[in-house]
C-alpha cells in the first residue's frame, strides 16, 4: 500500500515593518482659503452706507443744494445724509424750504438707495466680484434682505428692484391725484412732489418736501385727508411688512398655509398697530395741541395713521413735542420693535419680539421649547432674538447718560423719545433735533448708522468666523 508523499511546505516570507514606519504620518495643515475680510457682506453694507453718507454730506454741502445759494454747514450737510441713507427722516431744517431741487434730489437719491435698493446692490456687488460667500455671510443675507432661499441671489434682487419700482410708480400715481395743482403747483412740481413722498413713505424715510400752509405745519395740513393718509399707510405697510412675507402672502392667501415667520409678523403687526392706535386716541381725545379739534372718525384715522407711520417711517401730522407724556412714554416702545426683518424698516425687528413673546409665552405653559402655532422654534433662533433685544436695550442704556449730560436743558421724555427714534431710524420727533449741540448731533447721527446697519450685522461682522467644536458639561442655574 502506497502512501501518498507529503507536500513540500513553501516557505513564506514575514516582512516586519520598519521604525520609521510604525511612526504616524502627519500631513501638514492645508491653509483655509477665506475671503478678504474687506469684500464680506457686512463689510460691503458697512463701507456702503459710509461711502453713501460722506458722498450725500460732501454733495449737500455745496452751495447749489441750498436754496438761498449758499453752502450749507458740514454739521448740518453730513447729518441730514445720514438721516437720508439710514431712511431716518431726522431733519434739523425745513426740508421744502431750505433745500433747493437739487438738495431735494440728493436726499431723494440717498434714501432710495439707502432704503431696500440698497441691499440688493450689496447683492449684484457680490456677485460682481465672483466672490462665494460663506455660509455665515449668506445667514446674514437672509437676515438683512429676507431671503430664505441659499441660490438664486441674483434673480430674487432683480424681482425685488422690479417689484418695488413699481409700487413706488403706483404709490405715486394715487398721491399725485390727490395733491395735483396744491398750493398752485404745476404738472412737474406735482409728478415730482407726489415720486418723492412714494418713496419715503414705501422707504418708511419720513422725508416730506410739500410745502407748508403755515409755518411749521409740515405733513400736518394734511391731517384731514383721509385718501393720502390711507395711501401713505399703505405704502409705510408694504415697506415695513418685508420682502417674504409679501411674497408668502402672495403665493399663499390663507393664513393657515402661510410660514411661521409671516404668521408671526402678520399678528404682532396687528397687535402693535392696535395697541399704538388706541393708546394715541386715548391719550390725545381732549388735547387741544393735536386731536381736540378733530372729529371722531378724523381722530380714529389719525390714530391709525400714526400707529403705523410712529412705529417705523416717521411721518407725523401732530407735532409730538405738544403730544400727553402717556403718548411719548408709548411709542418709544413700539419704534424700538420697529418693522419685519427683511423690509426698509429699522427697529429690533417685529420678528424678533415676536420671538421672544414666544419663549416667554411657552415658558409660563411649562413648555422645555419656545412653540407658536404649532411649530417650535428652533433654541438657535430664540438666543438671536435675545441676543438682538439686549444689545439694542445696552446701546440705549449706554446713549441716553450721555446724551442727559450732553444735552441738560432738553426734556428727558423728549431726548428719550427722539433718541430711540434714532437708534430704530424712525424719524418720528417731538422737535428738539433743530437744539441739539454738536456732540448731540453726532450721537444722534451714529445712532442712526448703528441702527441701520443693524446688530446682528454688526456683530456678526466683528465675530470671529472660528467656531466652537465642543459642549461643556449641562449644570442648571436657580432662577426666580
């Protein structure tokens, strides 16, 4: 019997590694590539609104801009362009009478491209330049001009200038029948008077160059026409309501499919605008300085008026200065709310109170998150909300010390109220702009910018762009 030879066993080879290669490999960092920090979206906004104010200042000063032919103070110059960019209204002269046309047409140009024109030149800046915005800097895009979607940037502000274009147009057309021939104005007078008031009051500018009917009368002559009130408040409305919630209330006419951030907007709105109503017929039913020579329905459409014009454009046709302390203590409140984010309007944004309204709301139910109409609102947003609340509520707190110390012969109510006028670029005054010492002007005119700029975008501009890749440890804090 055969037996079968074992295999020759083949003999392997057992290749150990080296020293050197049980070392880890370390790649070396490759170098983030950041945009220059001059080209990034606050910067742009920031540099702009600058560049649009020394421009406006330099232009006003020359002696052409007045109507008298001669040059006007840089004071003076450089305060009202930062009123007129910032879409203020703030004016330390009679702007129908001091400014001559070609003054009237730099205040005109300044607030048209301060107000939402400006924002989507920002855009087509950007895109110009072939610069990708990071994420962060098209969050704050989103913030300043309401657009929720990422891509398309180009397309939405050229349907954003188109739109507003033409309800300026619009707006126009309807003033124009109604101050067509005042005060025996011709065809261009009339056509140019009746543009100007569209935009300011679609800018919620607060700028008015018709003429008076009496010396210091300003917008106030026309307290009792009801047809351009109306008209205006229709405008100040489609300019502070924002850019999304116009389109969402387009697409979707039913307020159960509207989005949370309209639904939001649309009810404080109403709730502010009620509150500023009542508050201002009340307060001024038996003041003979404003309402007491009204009727009822005129009182009630002033009061309406004022409500929303006194939140974000400033356009008044009662003189505040003469207005009950219940009325200057009331709208400093809703001037500092100010408009929806995304529109021409200043303020902490009405999107921001109603957010924090929310947490507040949802808290005292014992809820762990901030909901409204059943959706919750996400932690992130609710500290930005907080965060930009308190830093308006610090800045005021940090101005108005000053301003008292600055400023001791003008009525503490008074500075209040026309200081957060400033800082919400609202334009609503109770007249005390014209008294103001130069460092007053000056605090007044970087209350303005601040405000305008905003300080979500101001501060995201001096953030660092670095973020925190870890959590420390939860402990919980006694509150109450």
């Amino acid at each position: 019997m055969a037996f079968n030879s074992p295999r020759p066993r083949r003999s392997a080879v057992v290749r150990q590694p080296r020293a050197q290669q049980l070392r880890p490999v370390v790649e070396p960092p490759v170098p983030q590539r950041r945009p220059t920090r001059i080209l990034t979206t606050p910067y742009i906004l920031f540099l702009g609104l600058a560049g649009l104010i020394v421009a406006g200042g330099l232009l006003l000063s020359l002696p052409i801009a007045s109507s008298d032919g001669r040059a006007t103070p840089p004071d003076l110059a450089f305060f009202t362009a930062t009123s007129a960019v910032t879409v203020t209204g703030h004016t330390v002269v009679n702007s129908s009478t001091y400014w001559s046309h070609f003054g009237q047409a730099v205040i005109f140009a300044l607030m048209l491209i301060g107000g939402l024109t400006f924002m989507a030149l920002a855009t087509f800046i950007l895109a110009l330049l072939g610069h990708r915005s990071s994420l962060s800097e098209r969050l704050v895009m989103r913030e300043t001009m309401g657009i929720d979607r990422m891509e398309g940037l180009r397309r939405i502000t050229r349907t954003i200038v188109l739109v507003v274009i033409l309800i300026y147009c619009v707006g126009a057309v309807v003033i124009f029948f109604r101050i067509n021939g005042l005060d025996g104005m011709g065809l261009a007078e009339s056509l140019w008077q009746s543009m100007f008031l569209s935009v300011s009051s679609f800018n919620n500018a607060g700028f008015s160059i018709l003429p008076e009917a009496t010396p210091g009368s300003g917008i106030g002559r026309v307290l009792t026409w009801d047809v351009l009130l109306v008209a205006m408040g229709v405008l100040i409305i489609l300019g502070a309501v924002g850019w999304t919630s116009l389109v969402d209330l387009y697409r979707n006419r039913r307020f159960s499919r509207l989005s949370l951030d309209t639904k939001l907007v649309l009810v404080a709105s109403l709730v502010l605008w009620g509150v500023g109503a009542v508050a201002l017929f009340l307060a001024e039913y038996l003041n003979p300085a404003t309402h007491a020579g009204l009727t009822v329905t005129e009182q009630a459409v002033s009061s309406v008026f004022h409500s929303i014009s006194g939140r974000t454009a400033g356009f008044t046709a009662i003189d505040f200065g003469l207005a009950e302390d219940f009325t200057k203590l009331t709208y400093p409140v809703l001037m500092f709310i100010g408009g929806a984010s995304g529109s021409v309007a200043g303020g902490i944004k009405v999107n921001t109170i109603a957010v924090i309204a929310a947490a507040v709301i949802s808290s005292v139910r014992g809820r762990a998150q901030a909901e409204a109409f059943g959706r919750e609102i996400p932690q992130a947003q609710v500290l930005r909300a907080l965060t930009v609340g308190v830093l308006g509520v610090v800045f005021l707190l940090l101005v108005m010390p000053v301003l008292t110390l600055i400023e001791p012969d003008i009525p503490f109510v008074d500075l209040l109220f026309d200081t957060v006028s400033a800082f919400s670029t609202n334009g609503s005054s109770t007249g005390i702009v014209p008294d103001l010492s130069l460092p007053g002007k000056i605090i007044f005119m970087l209350a303005m910018f601040i405000g305008r700029l905003g300080p979500l975008t101001l501060a995201l501009a001096l953030a660092p762009r670095e973020h925190s890749v870890y959590r420390f440890a939860q402990e919980r804090v006694t509150i109450g």
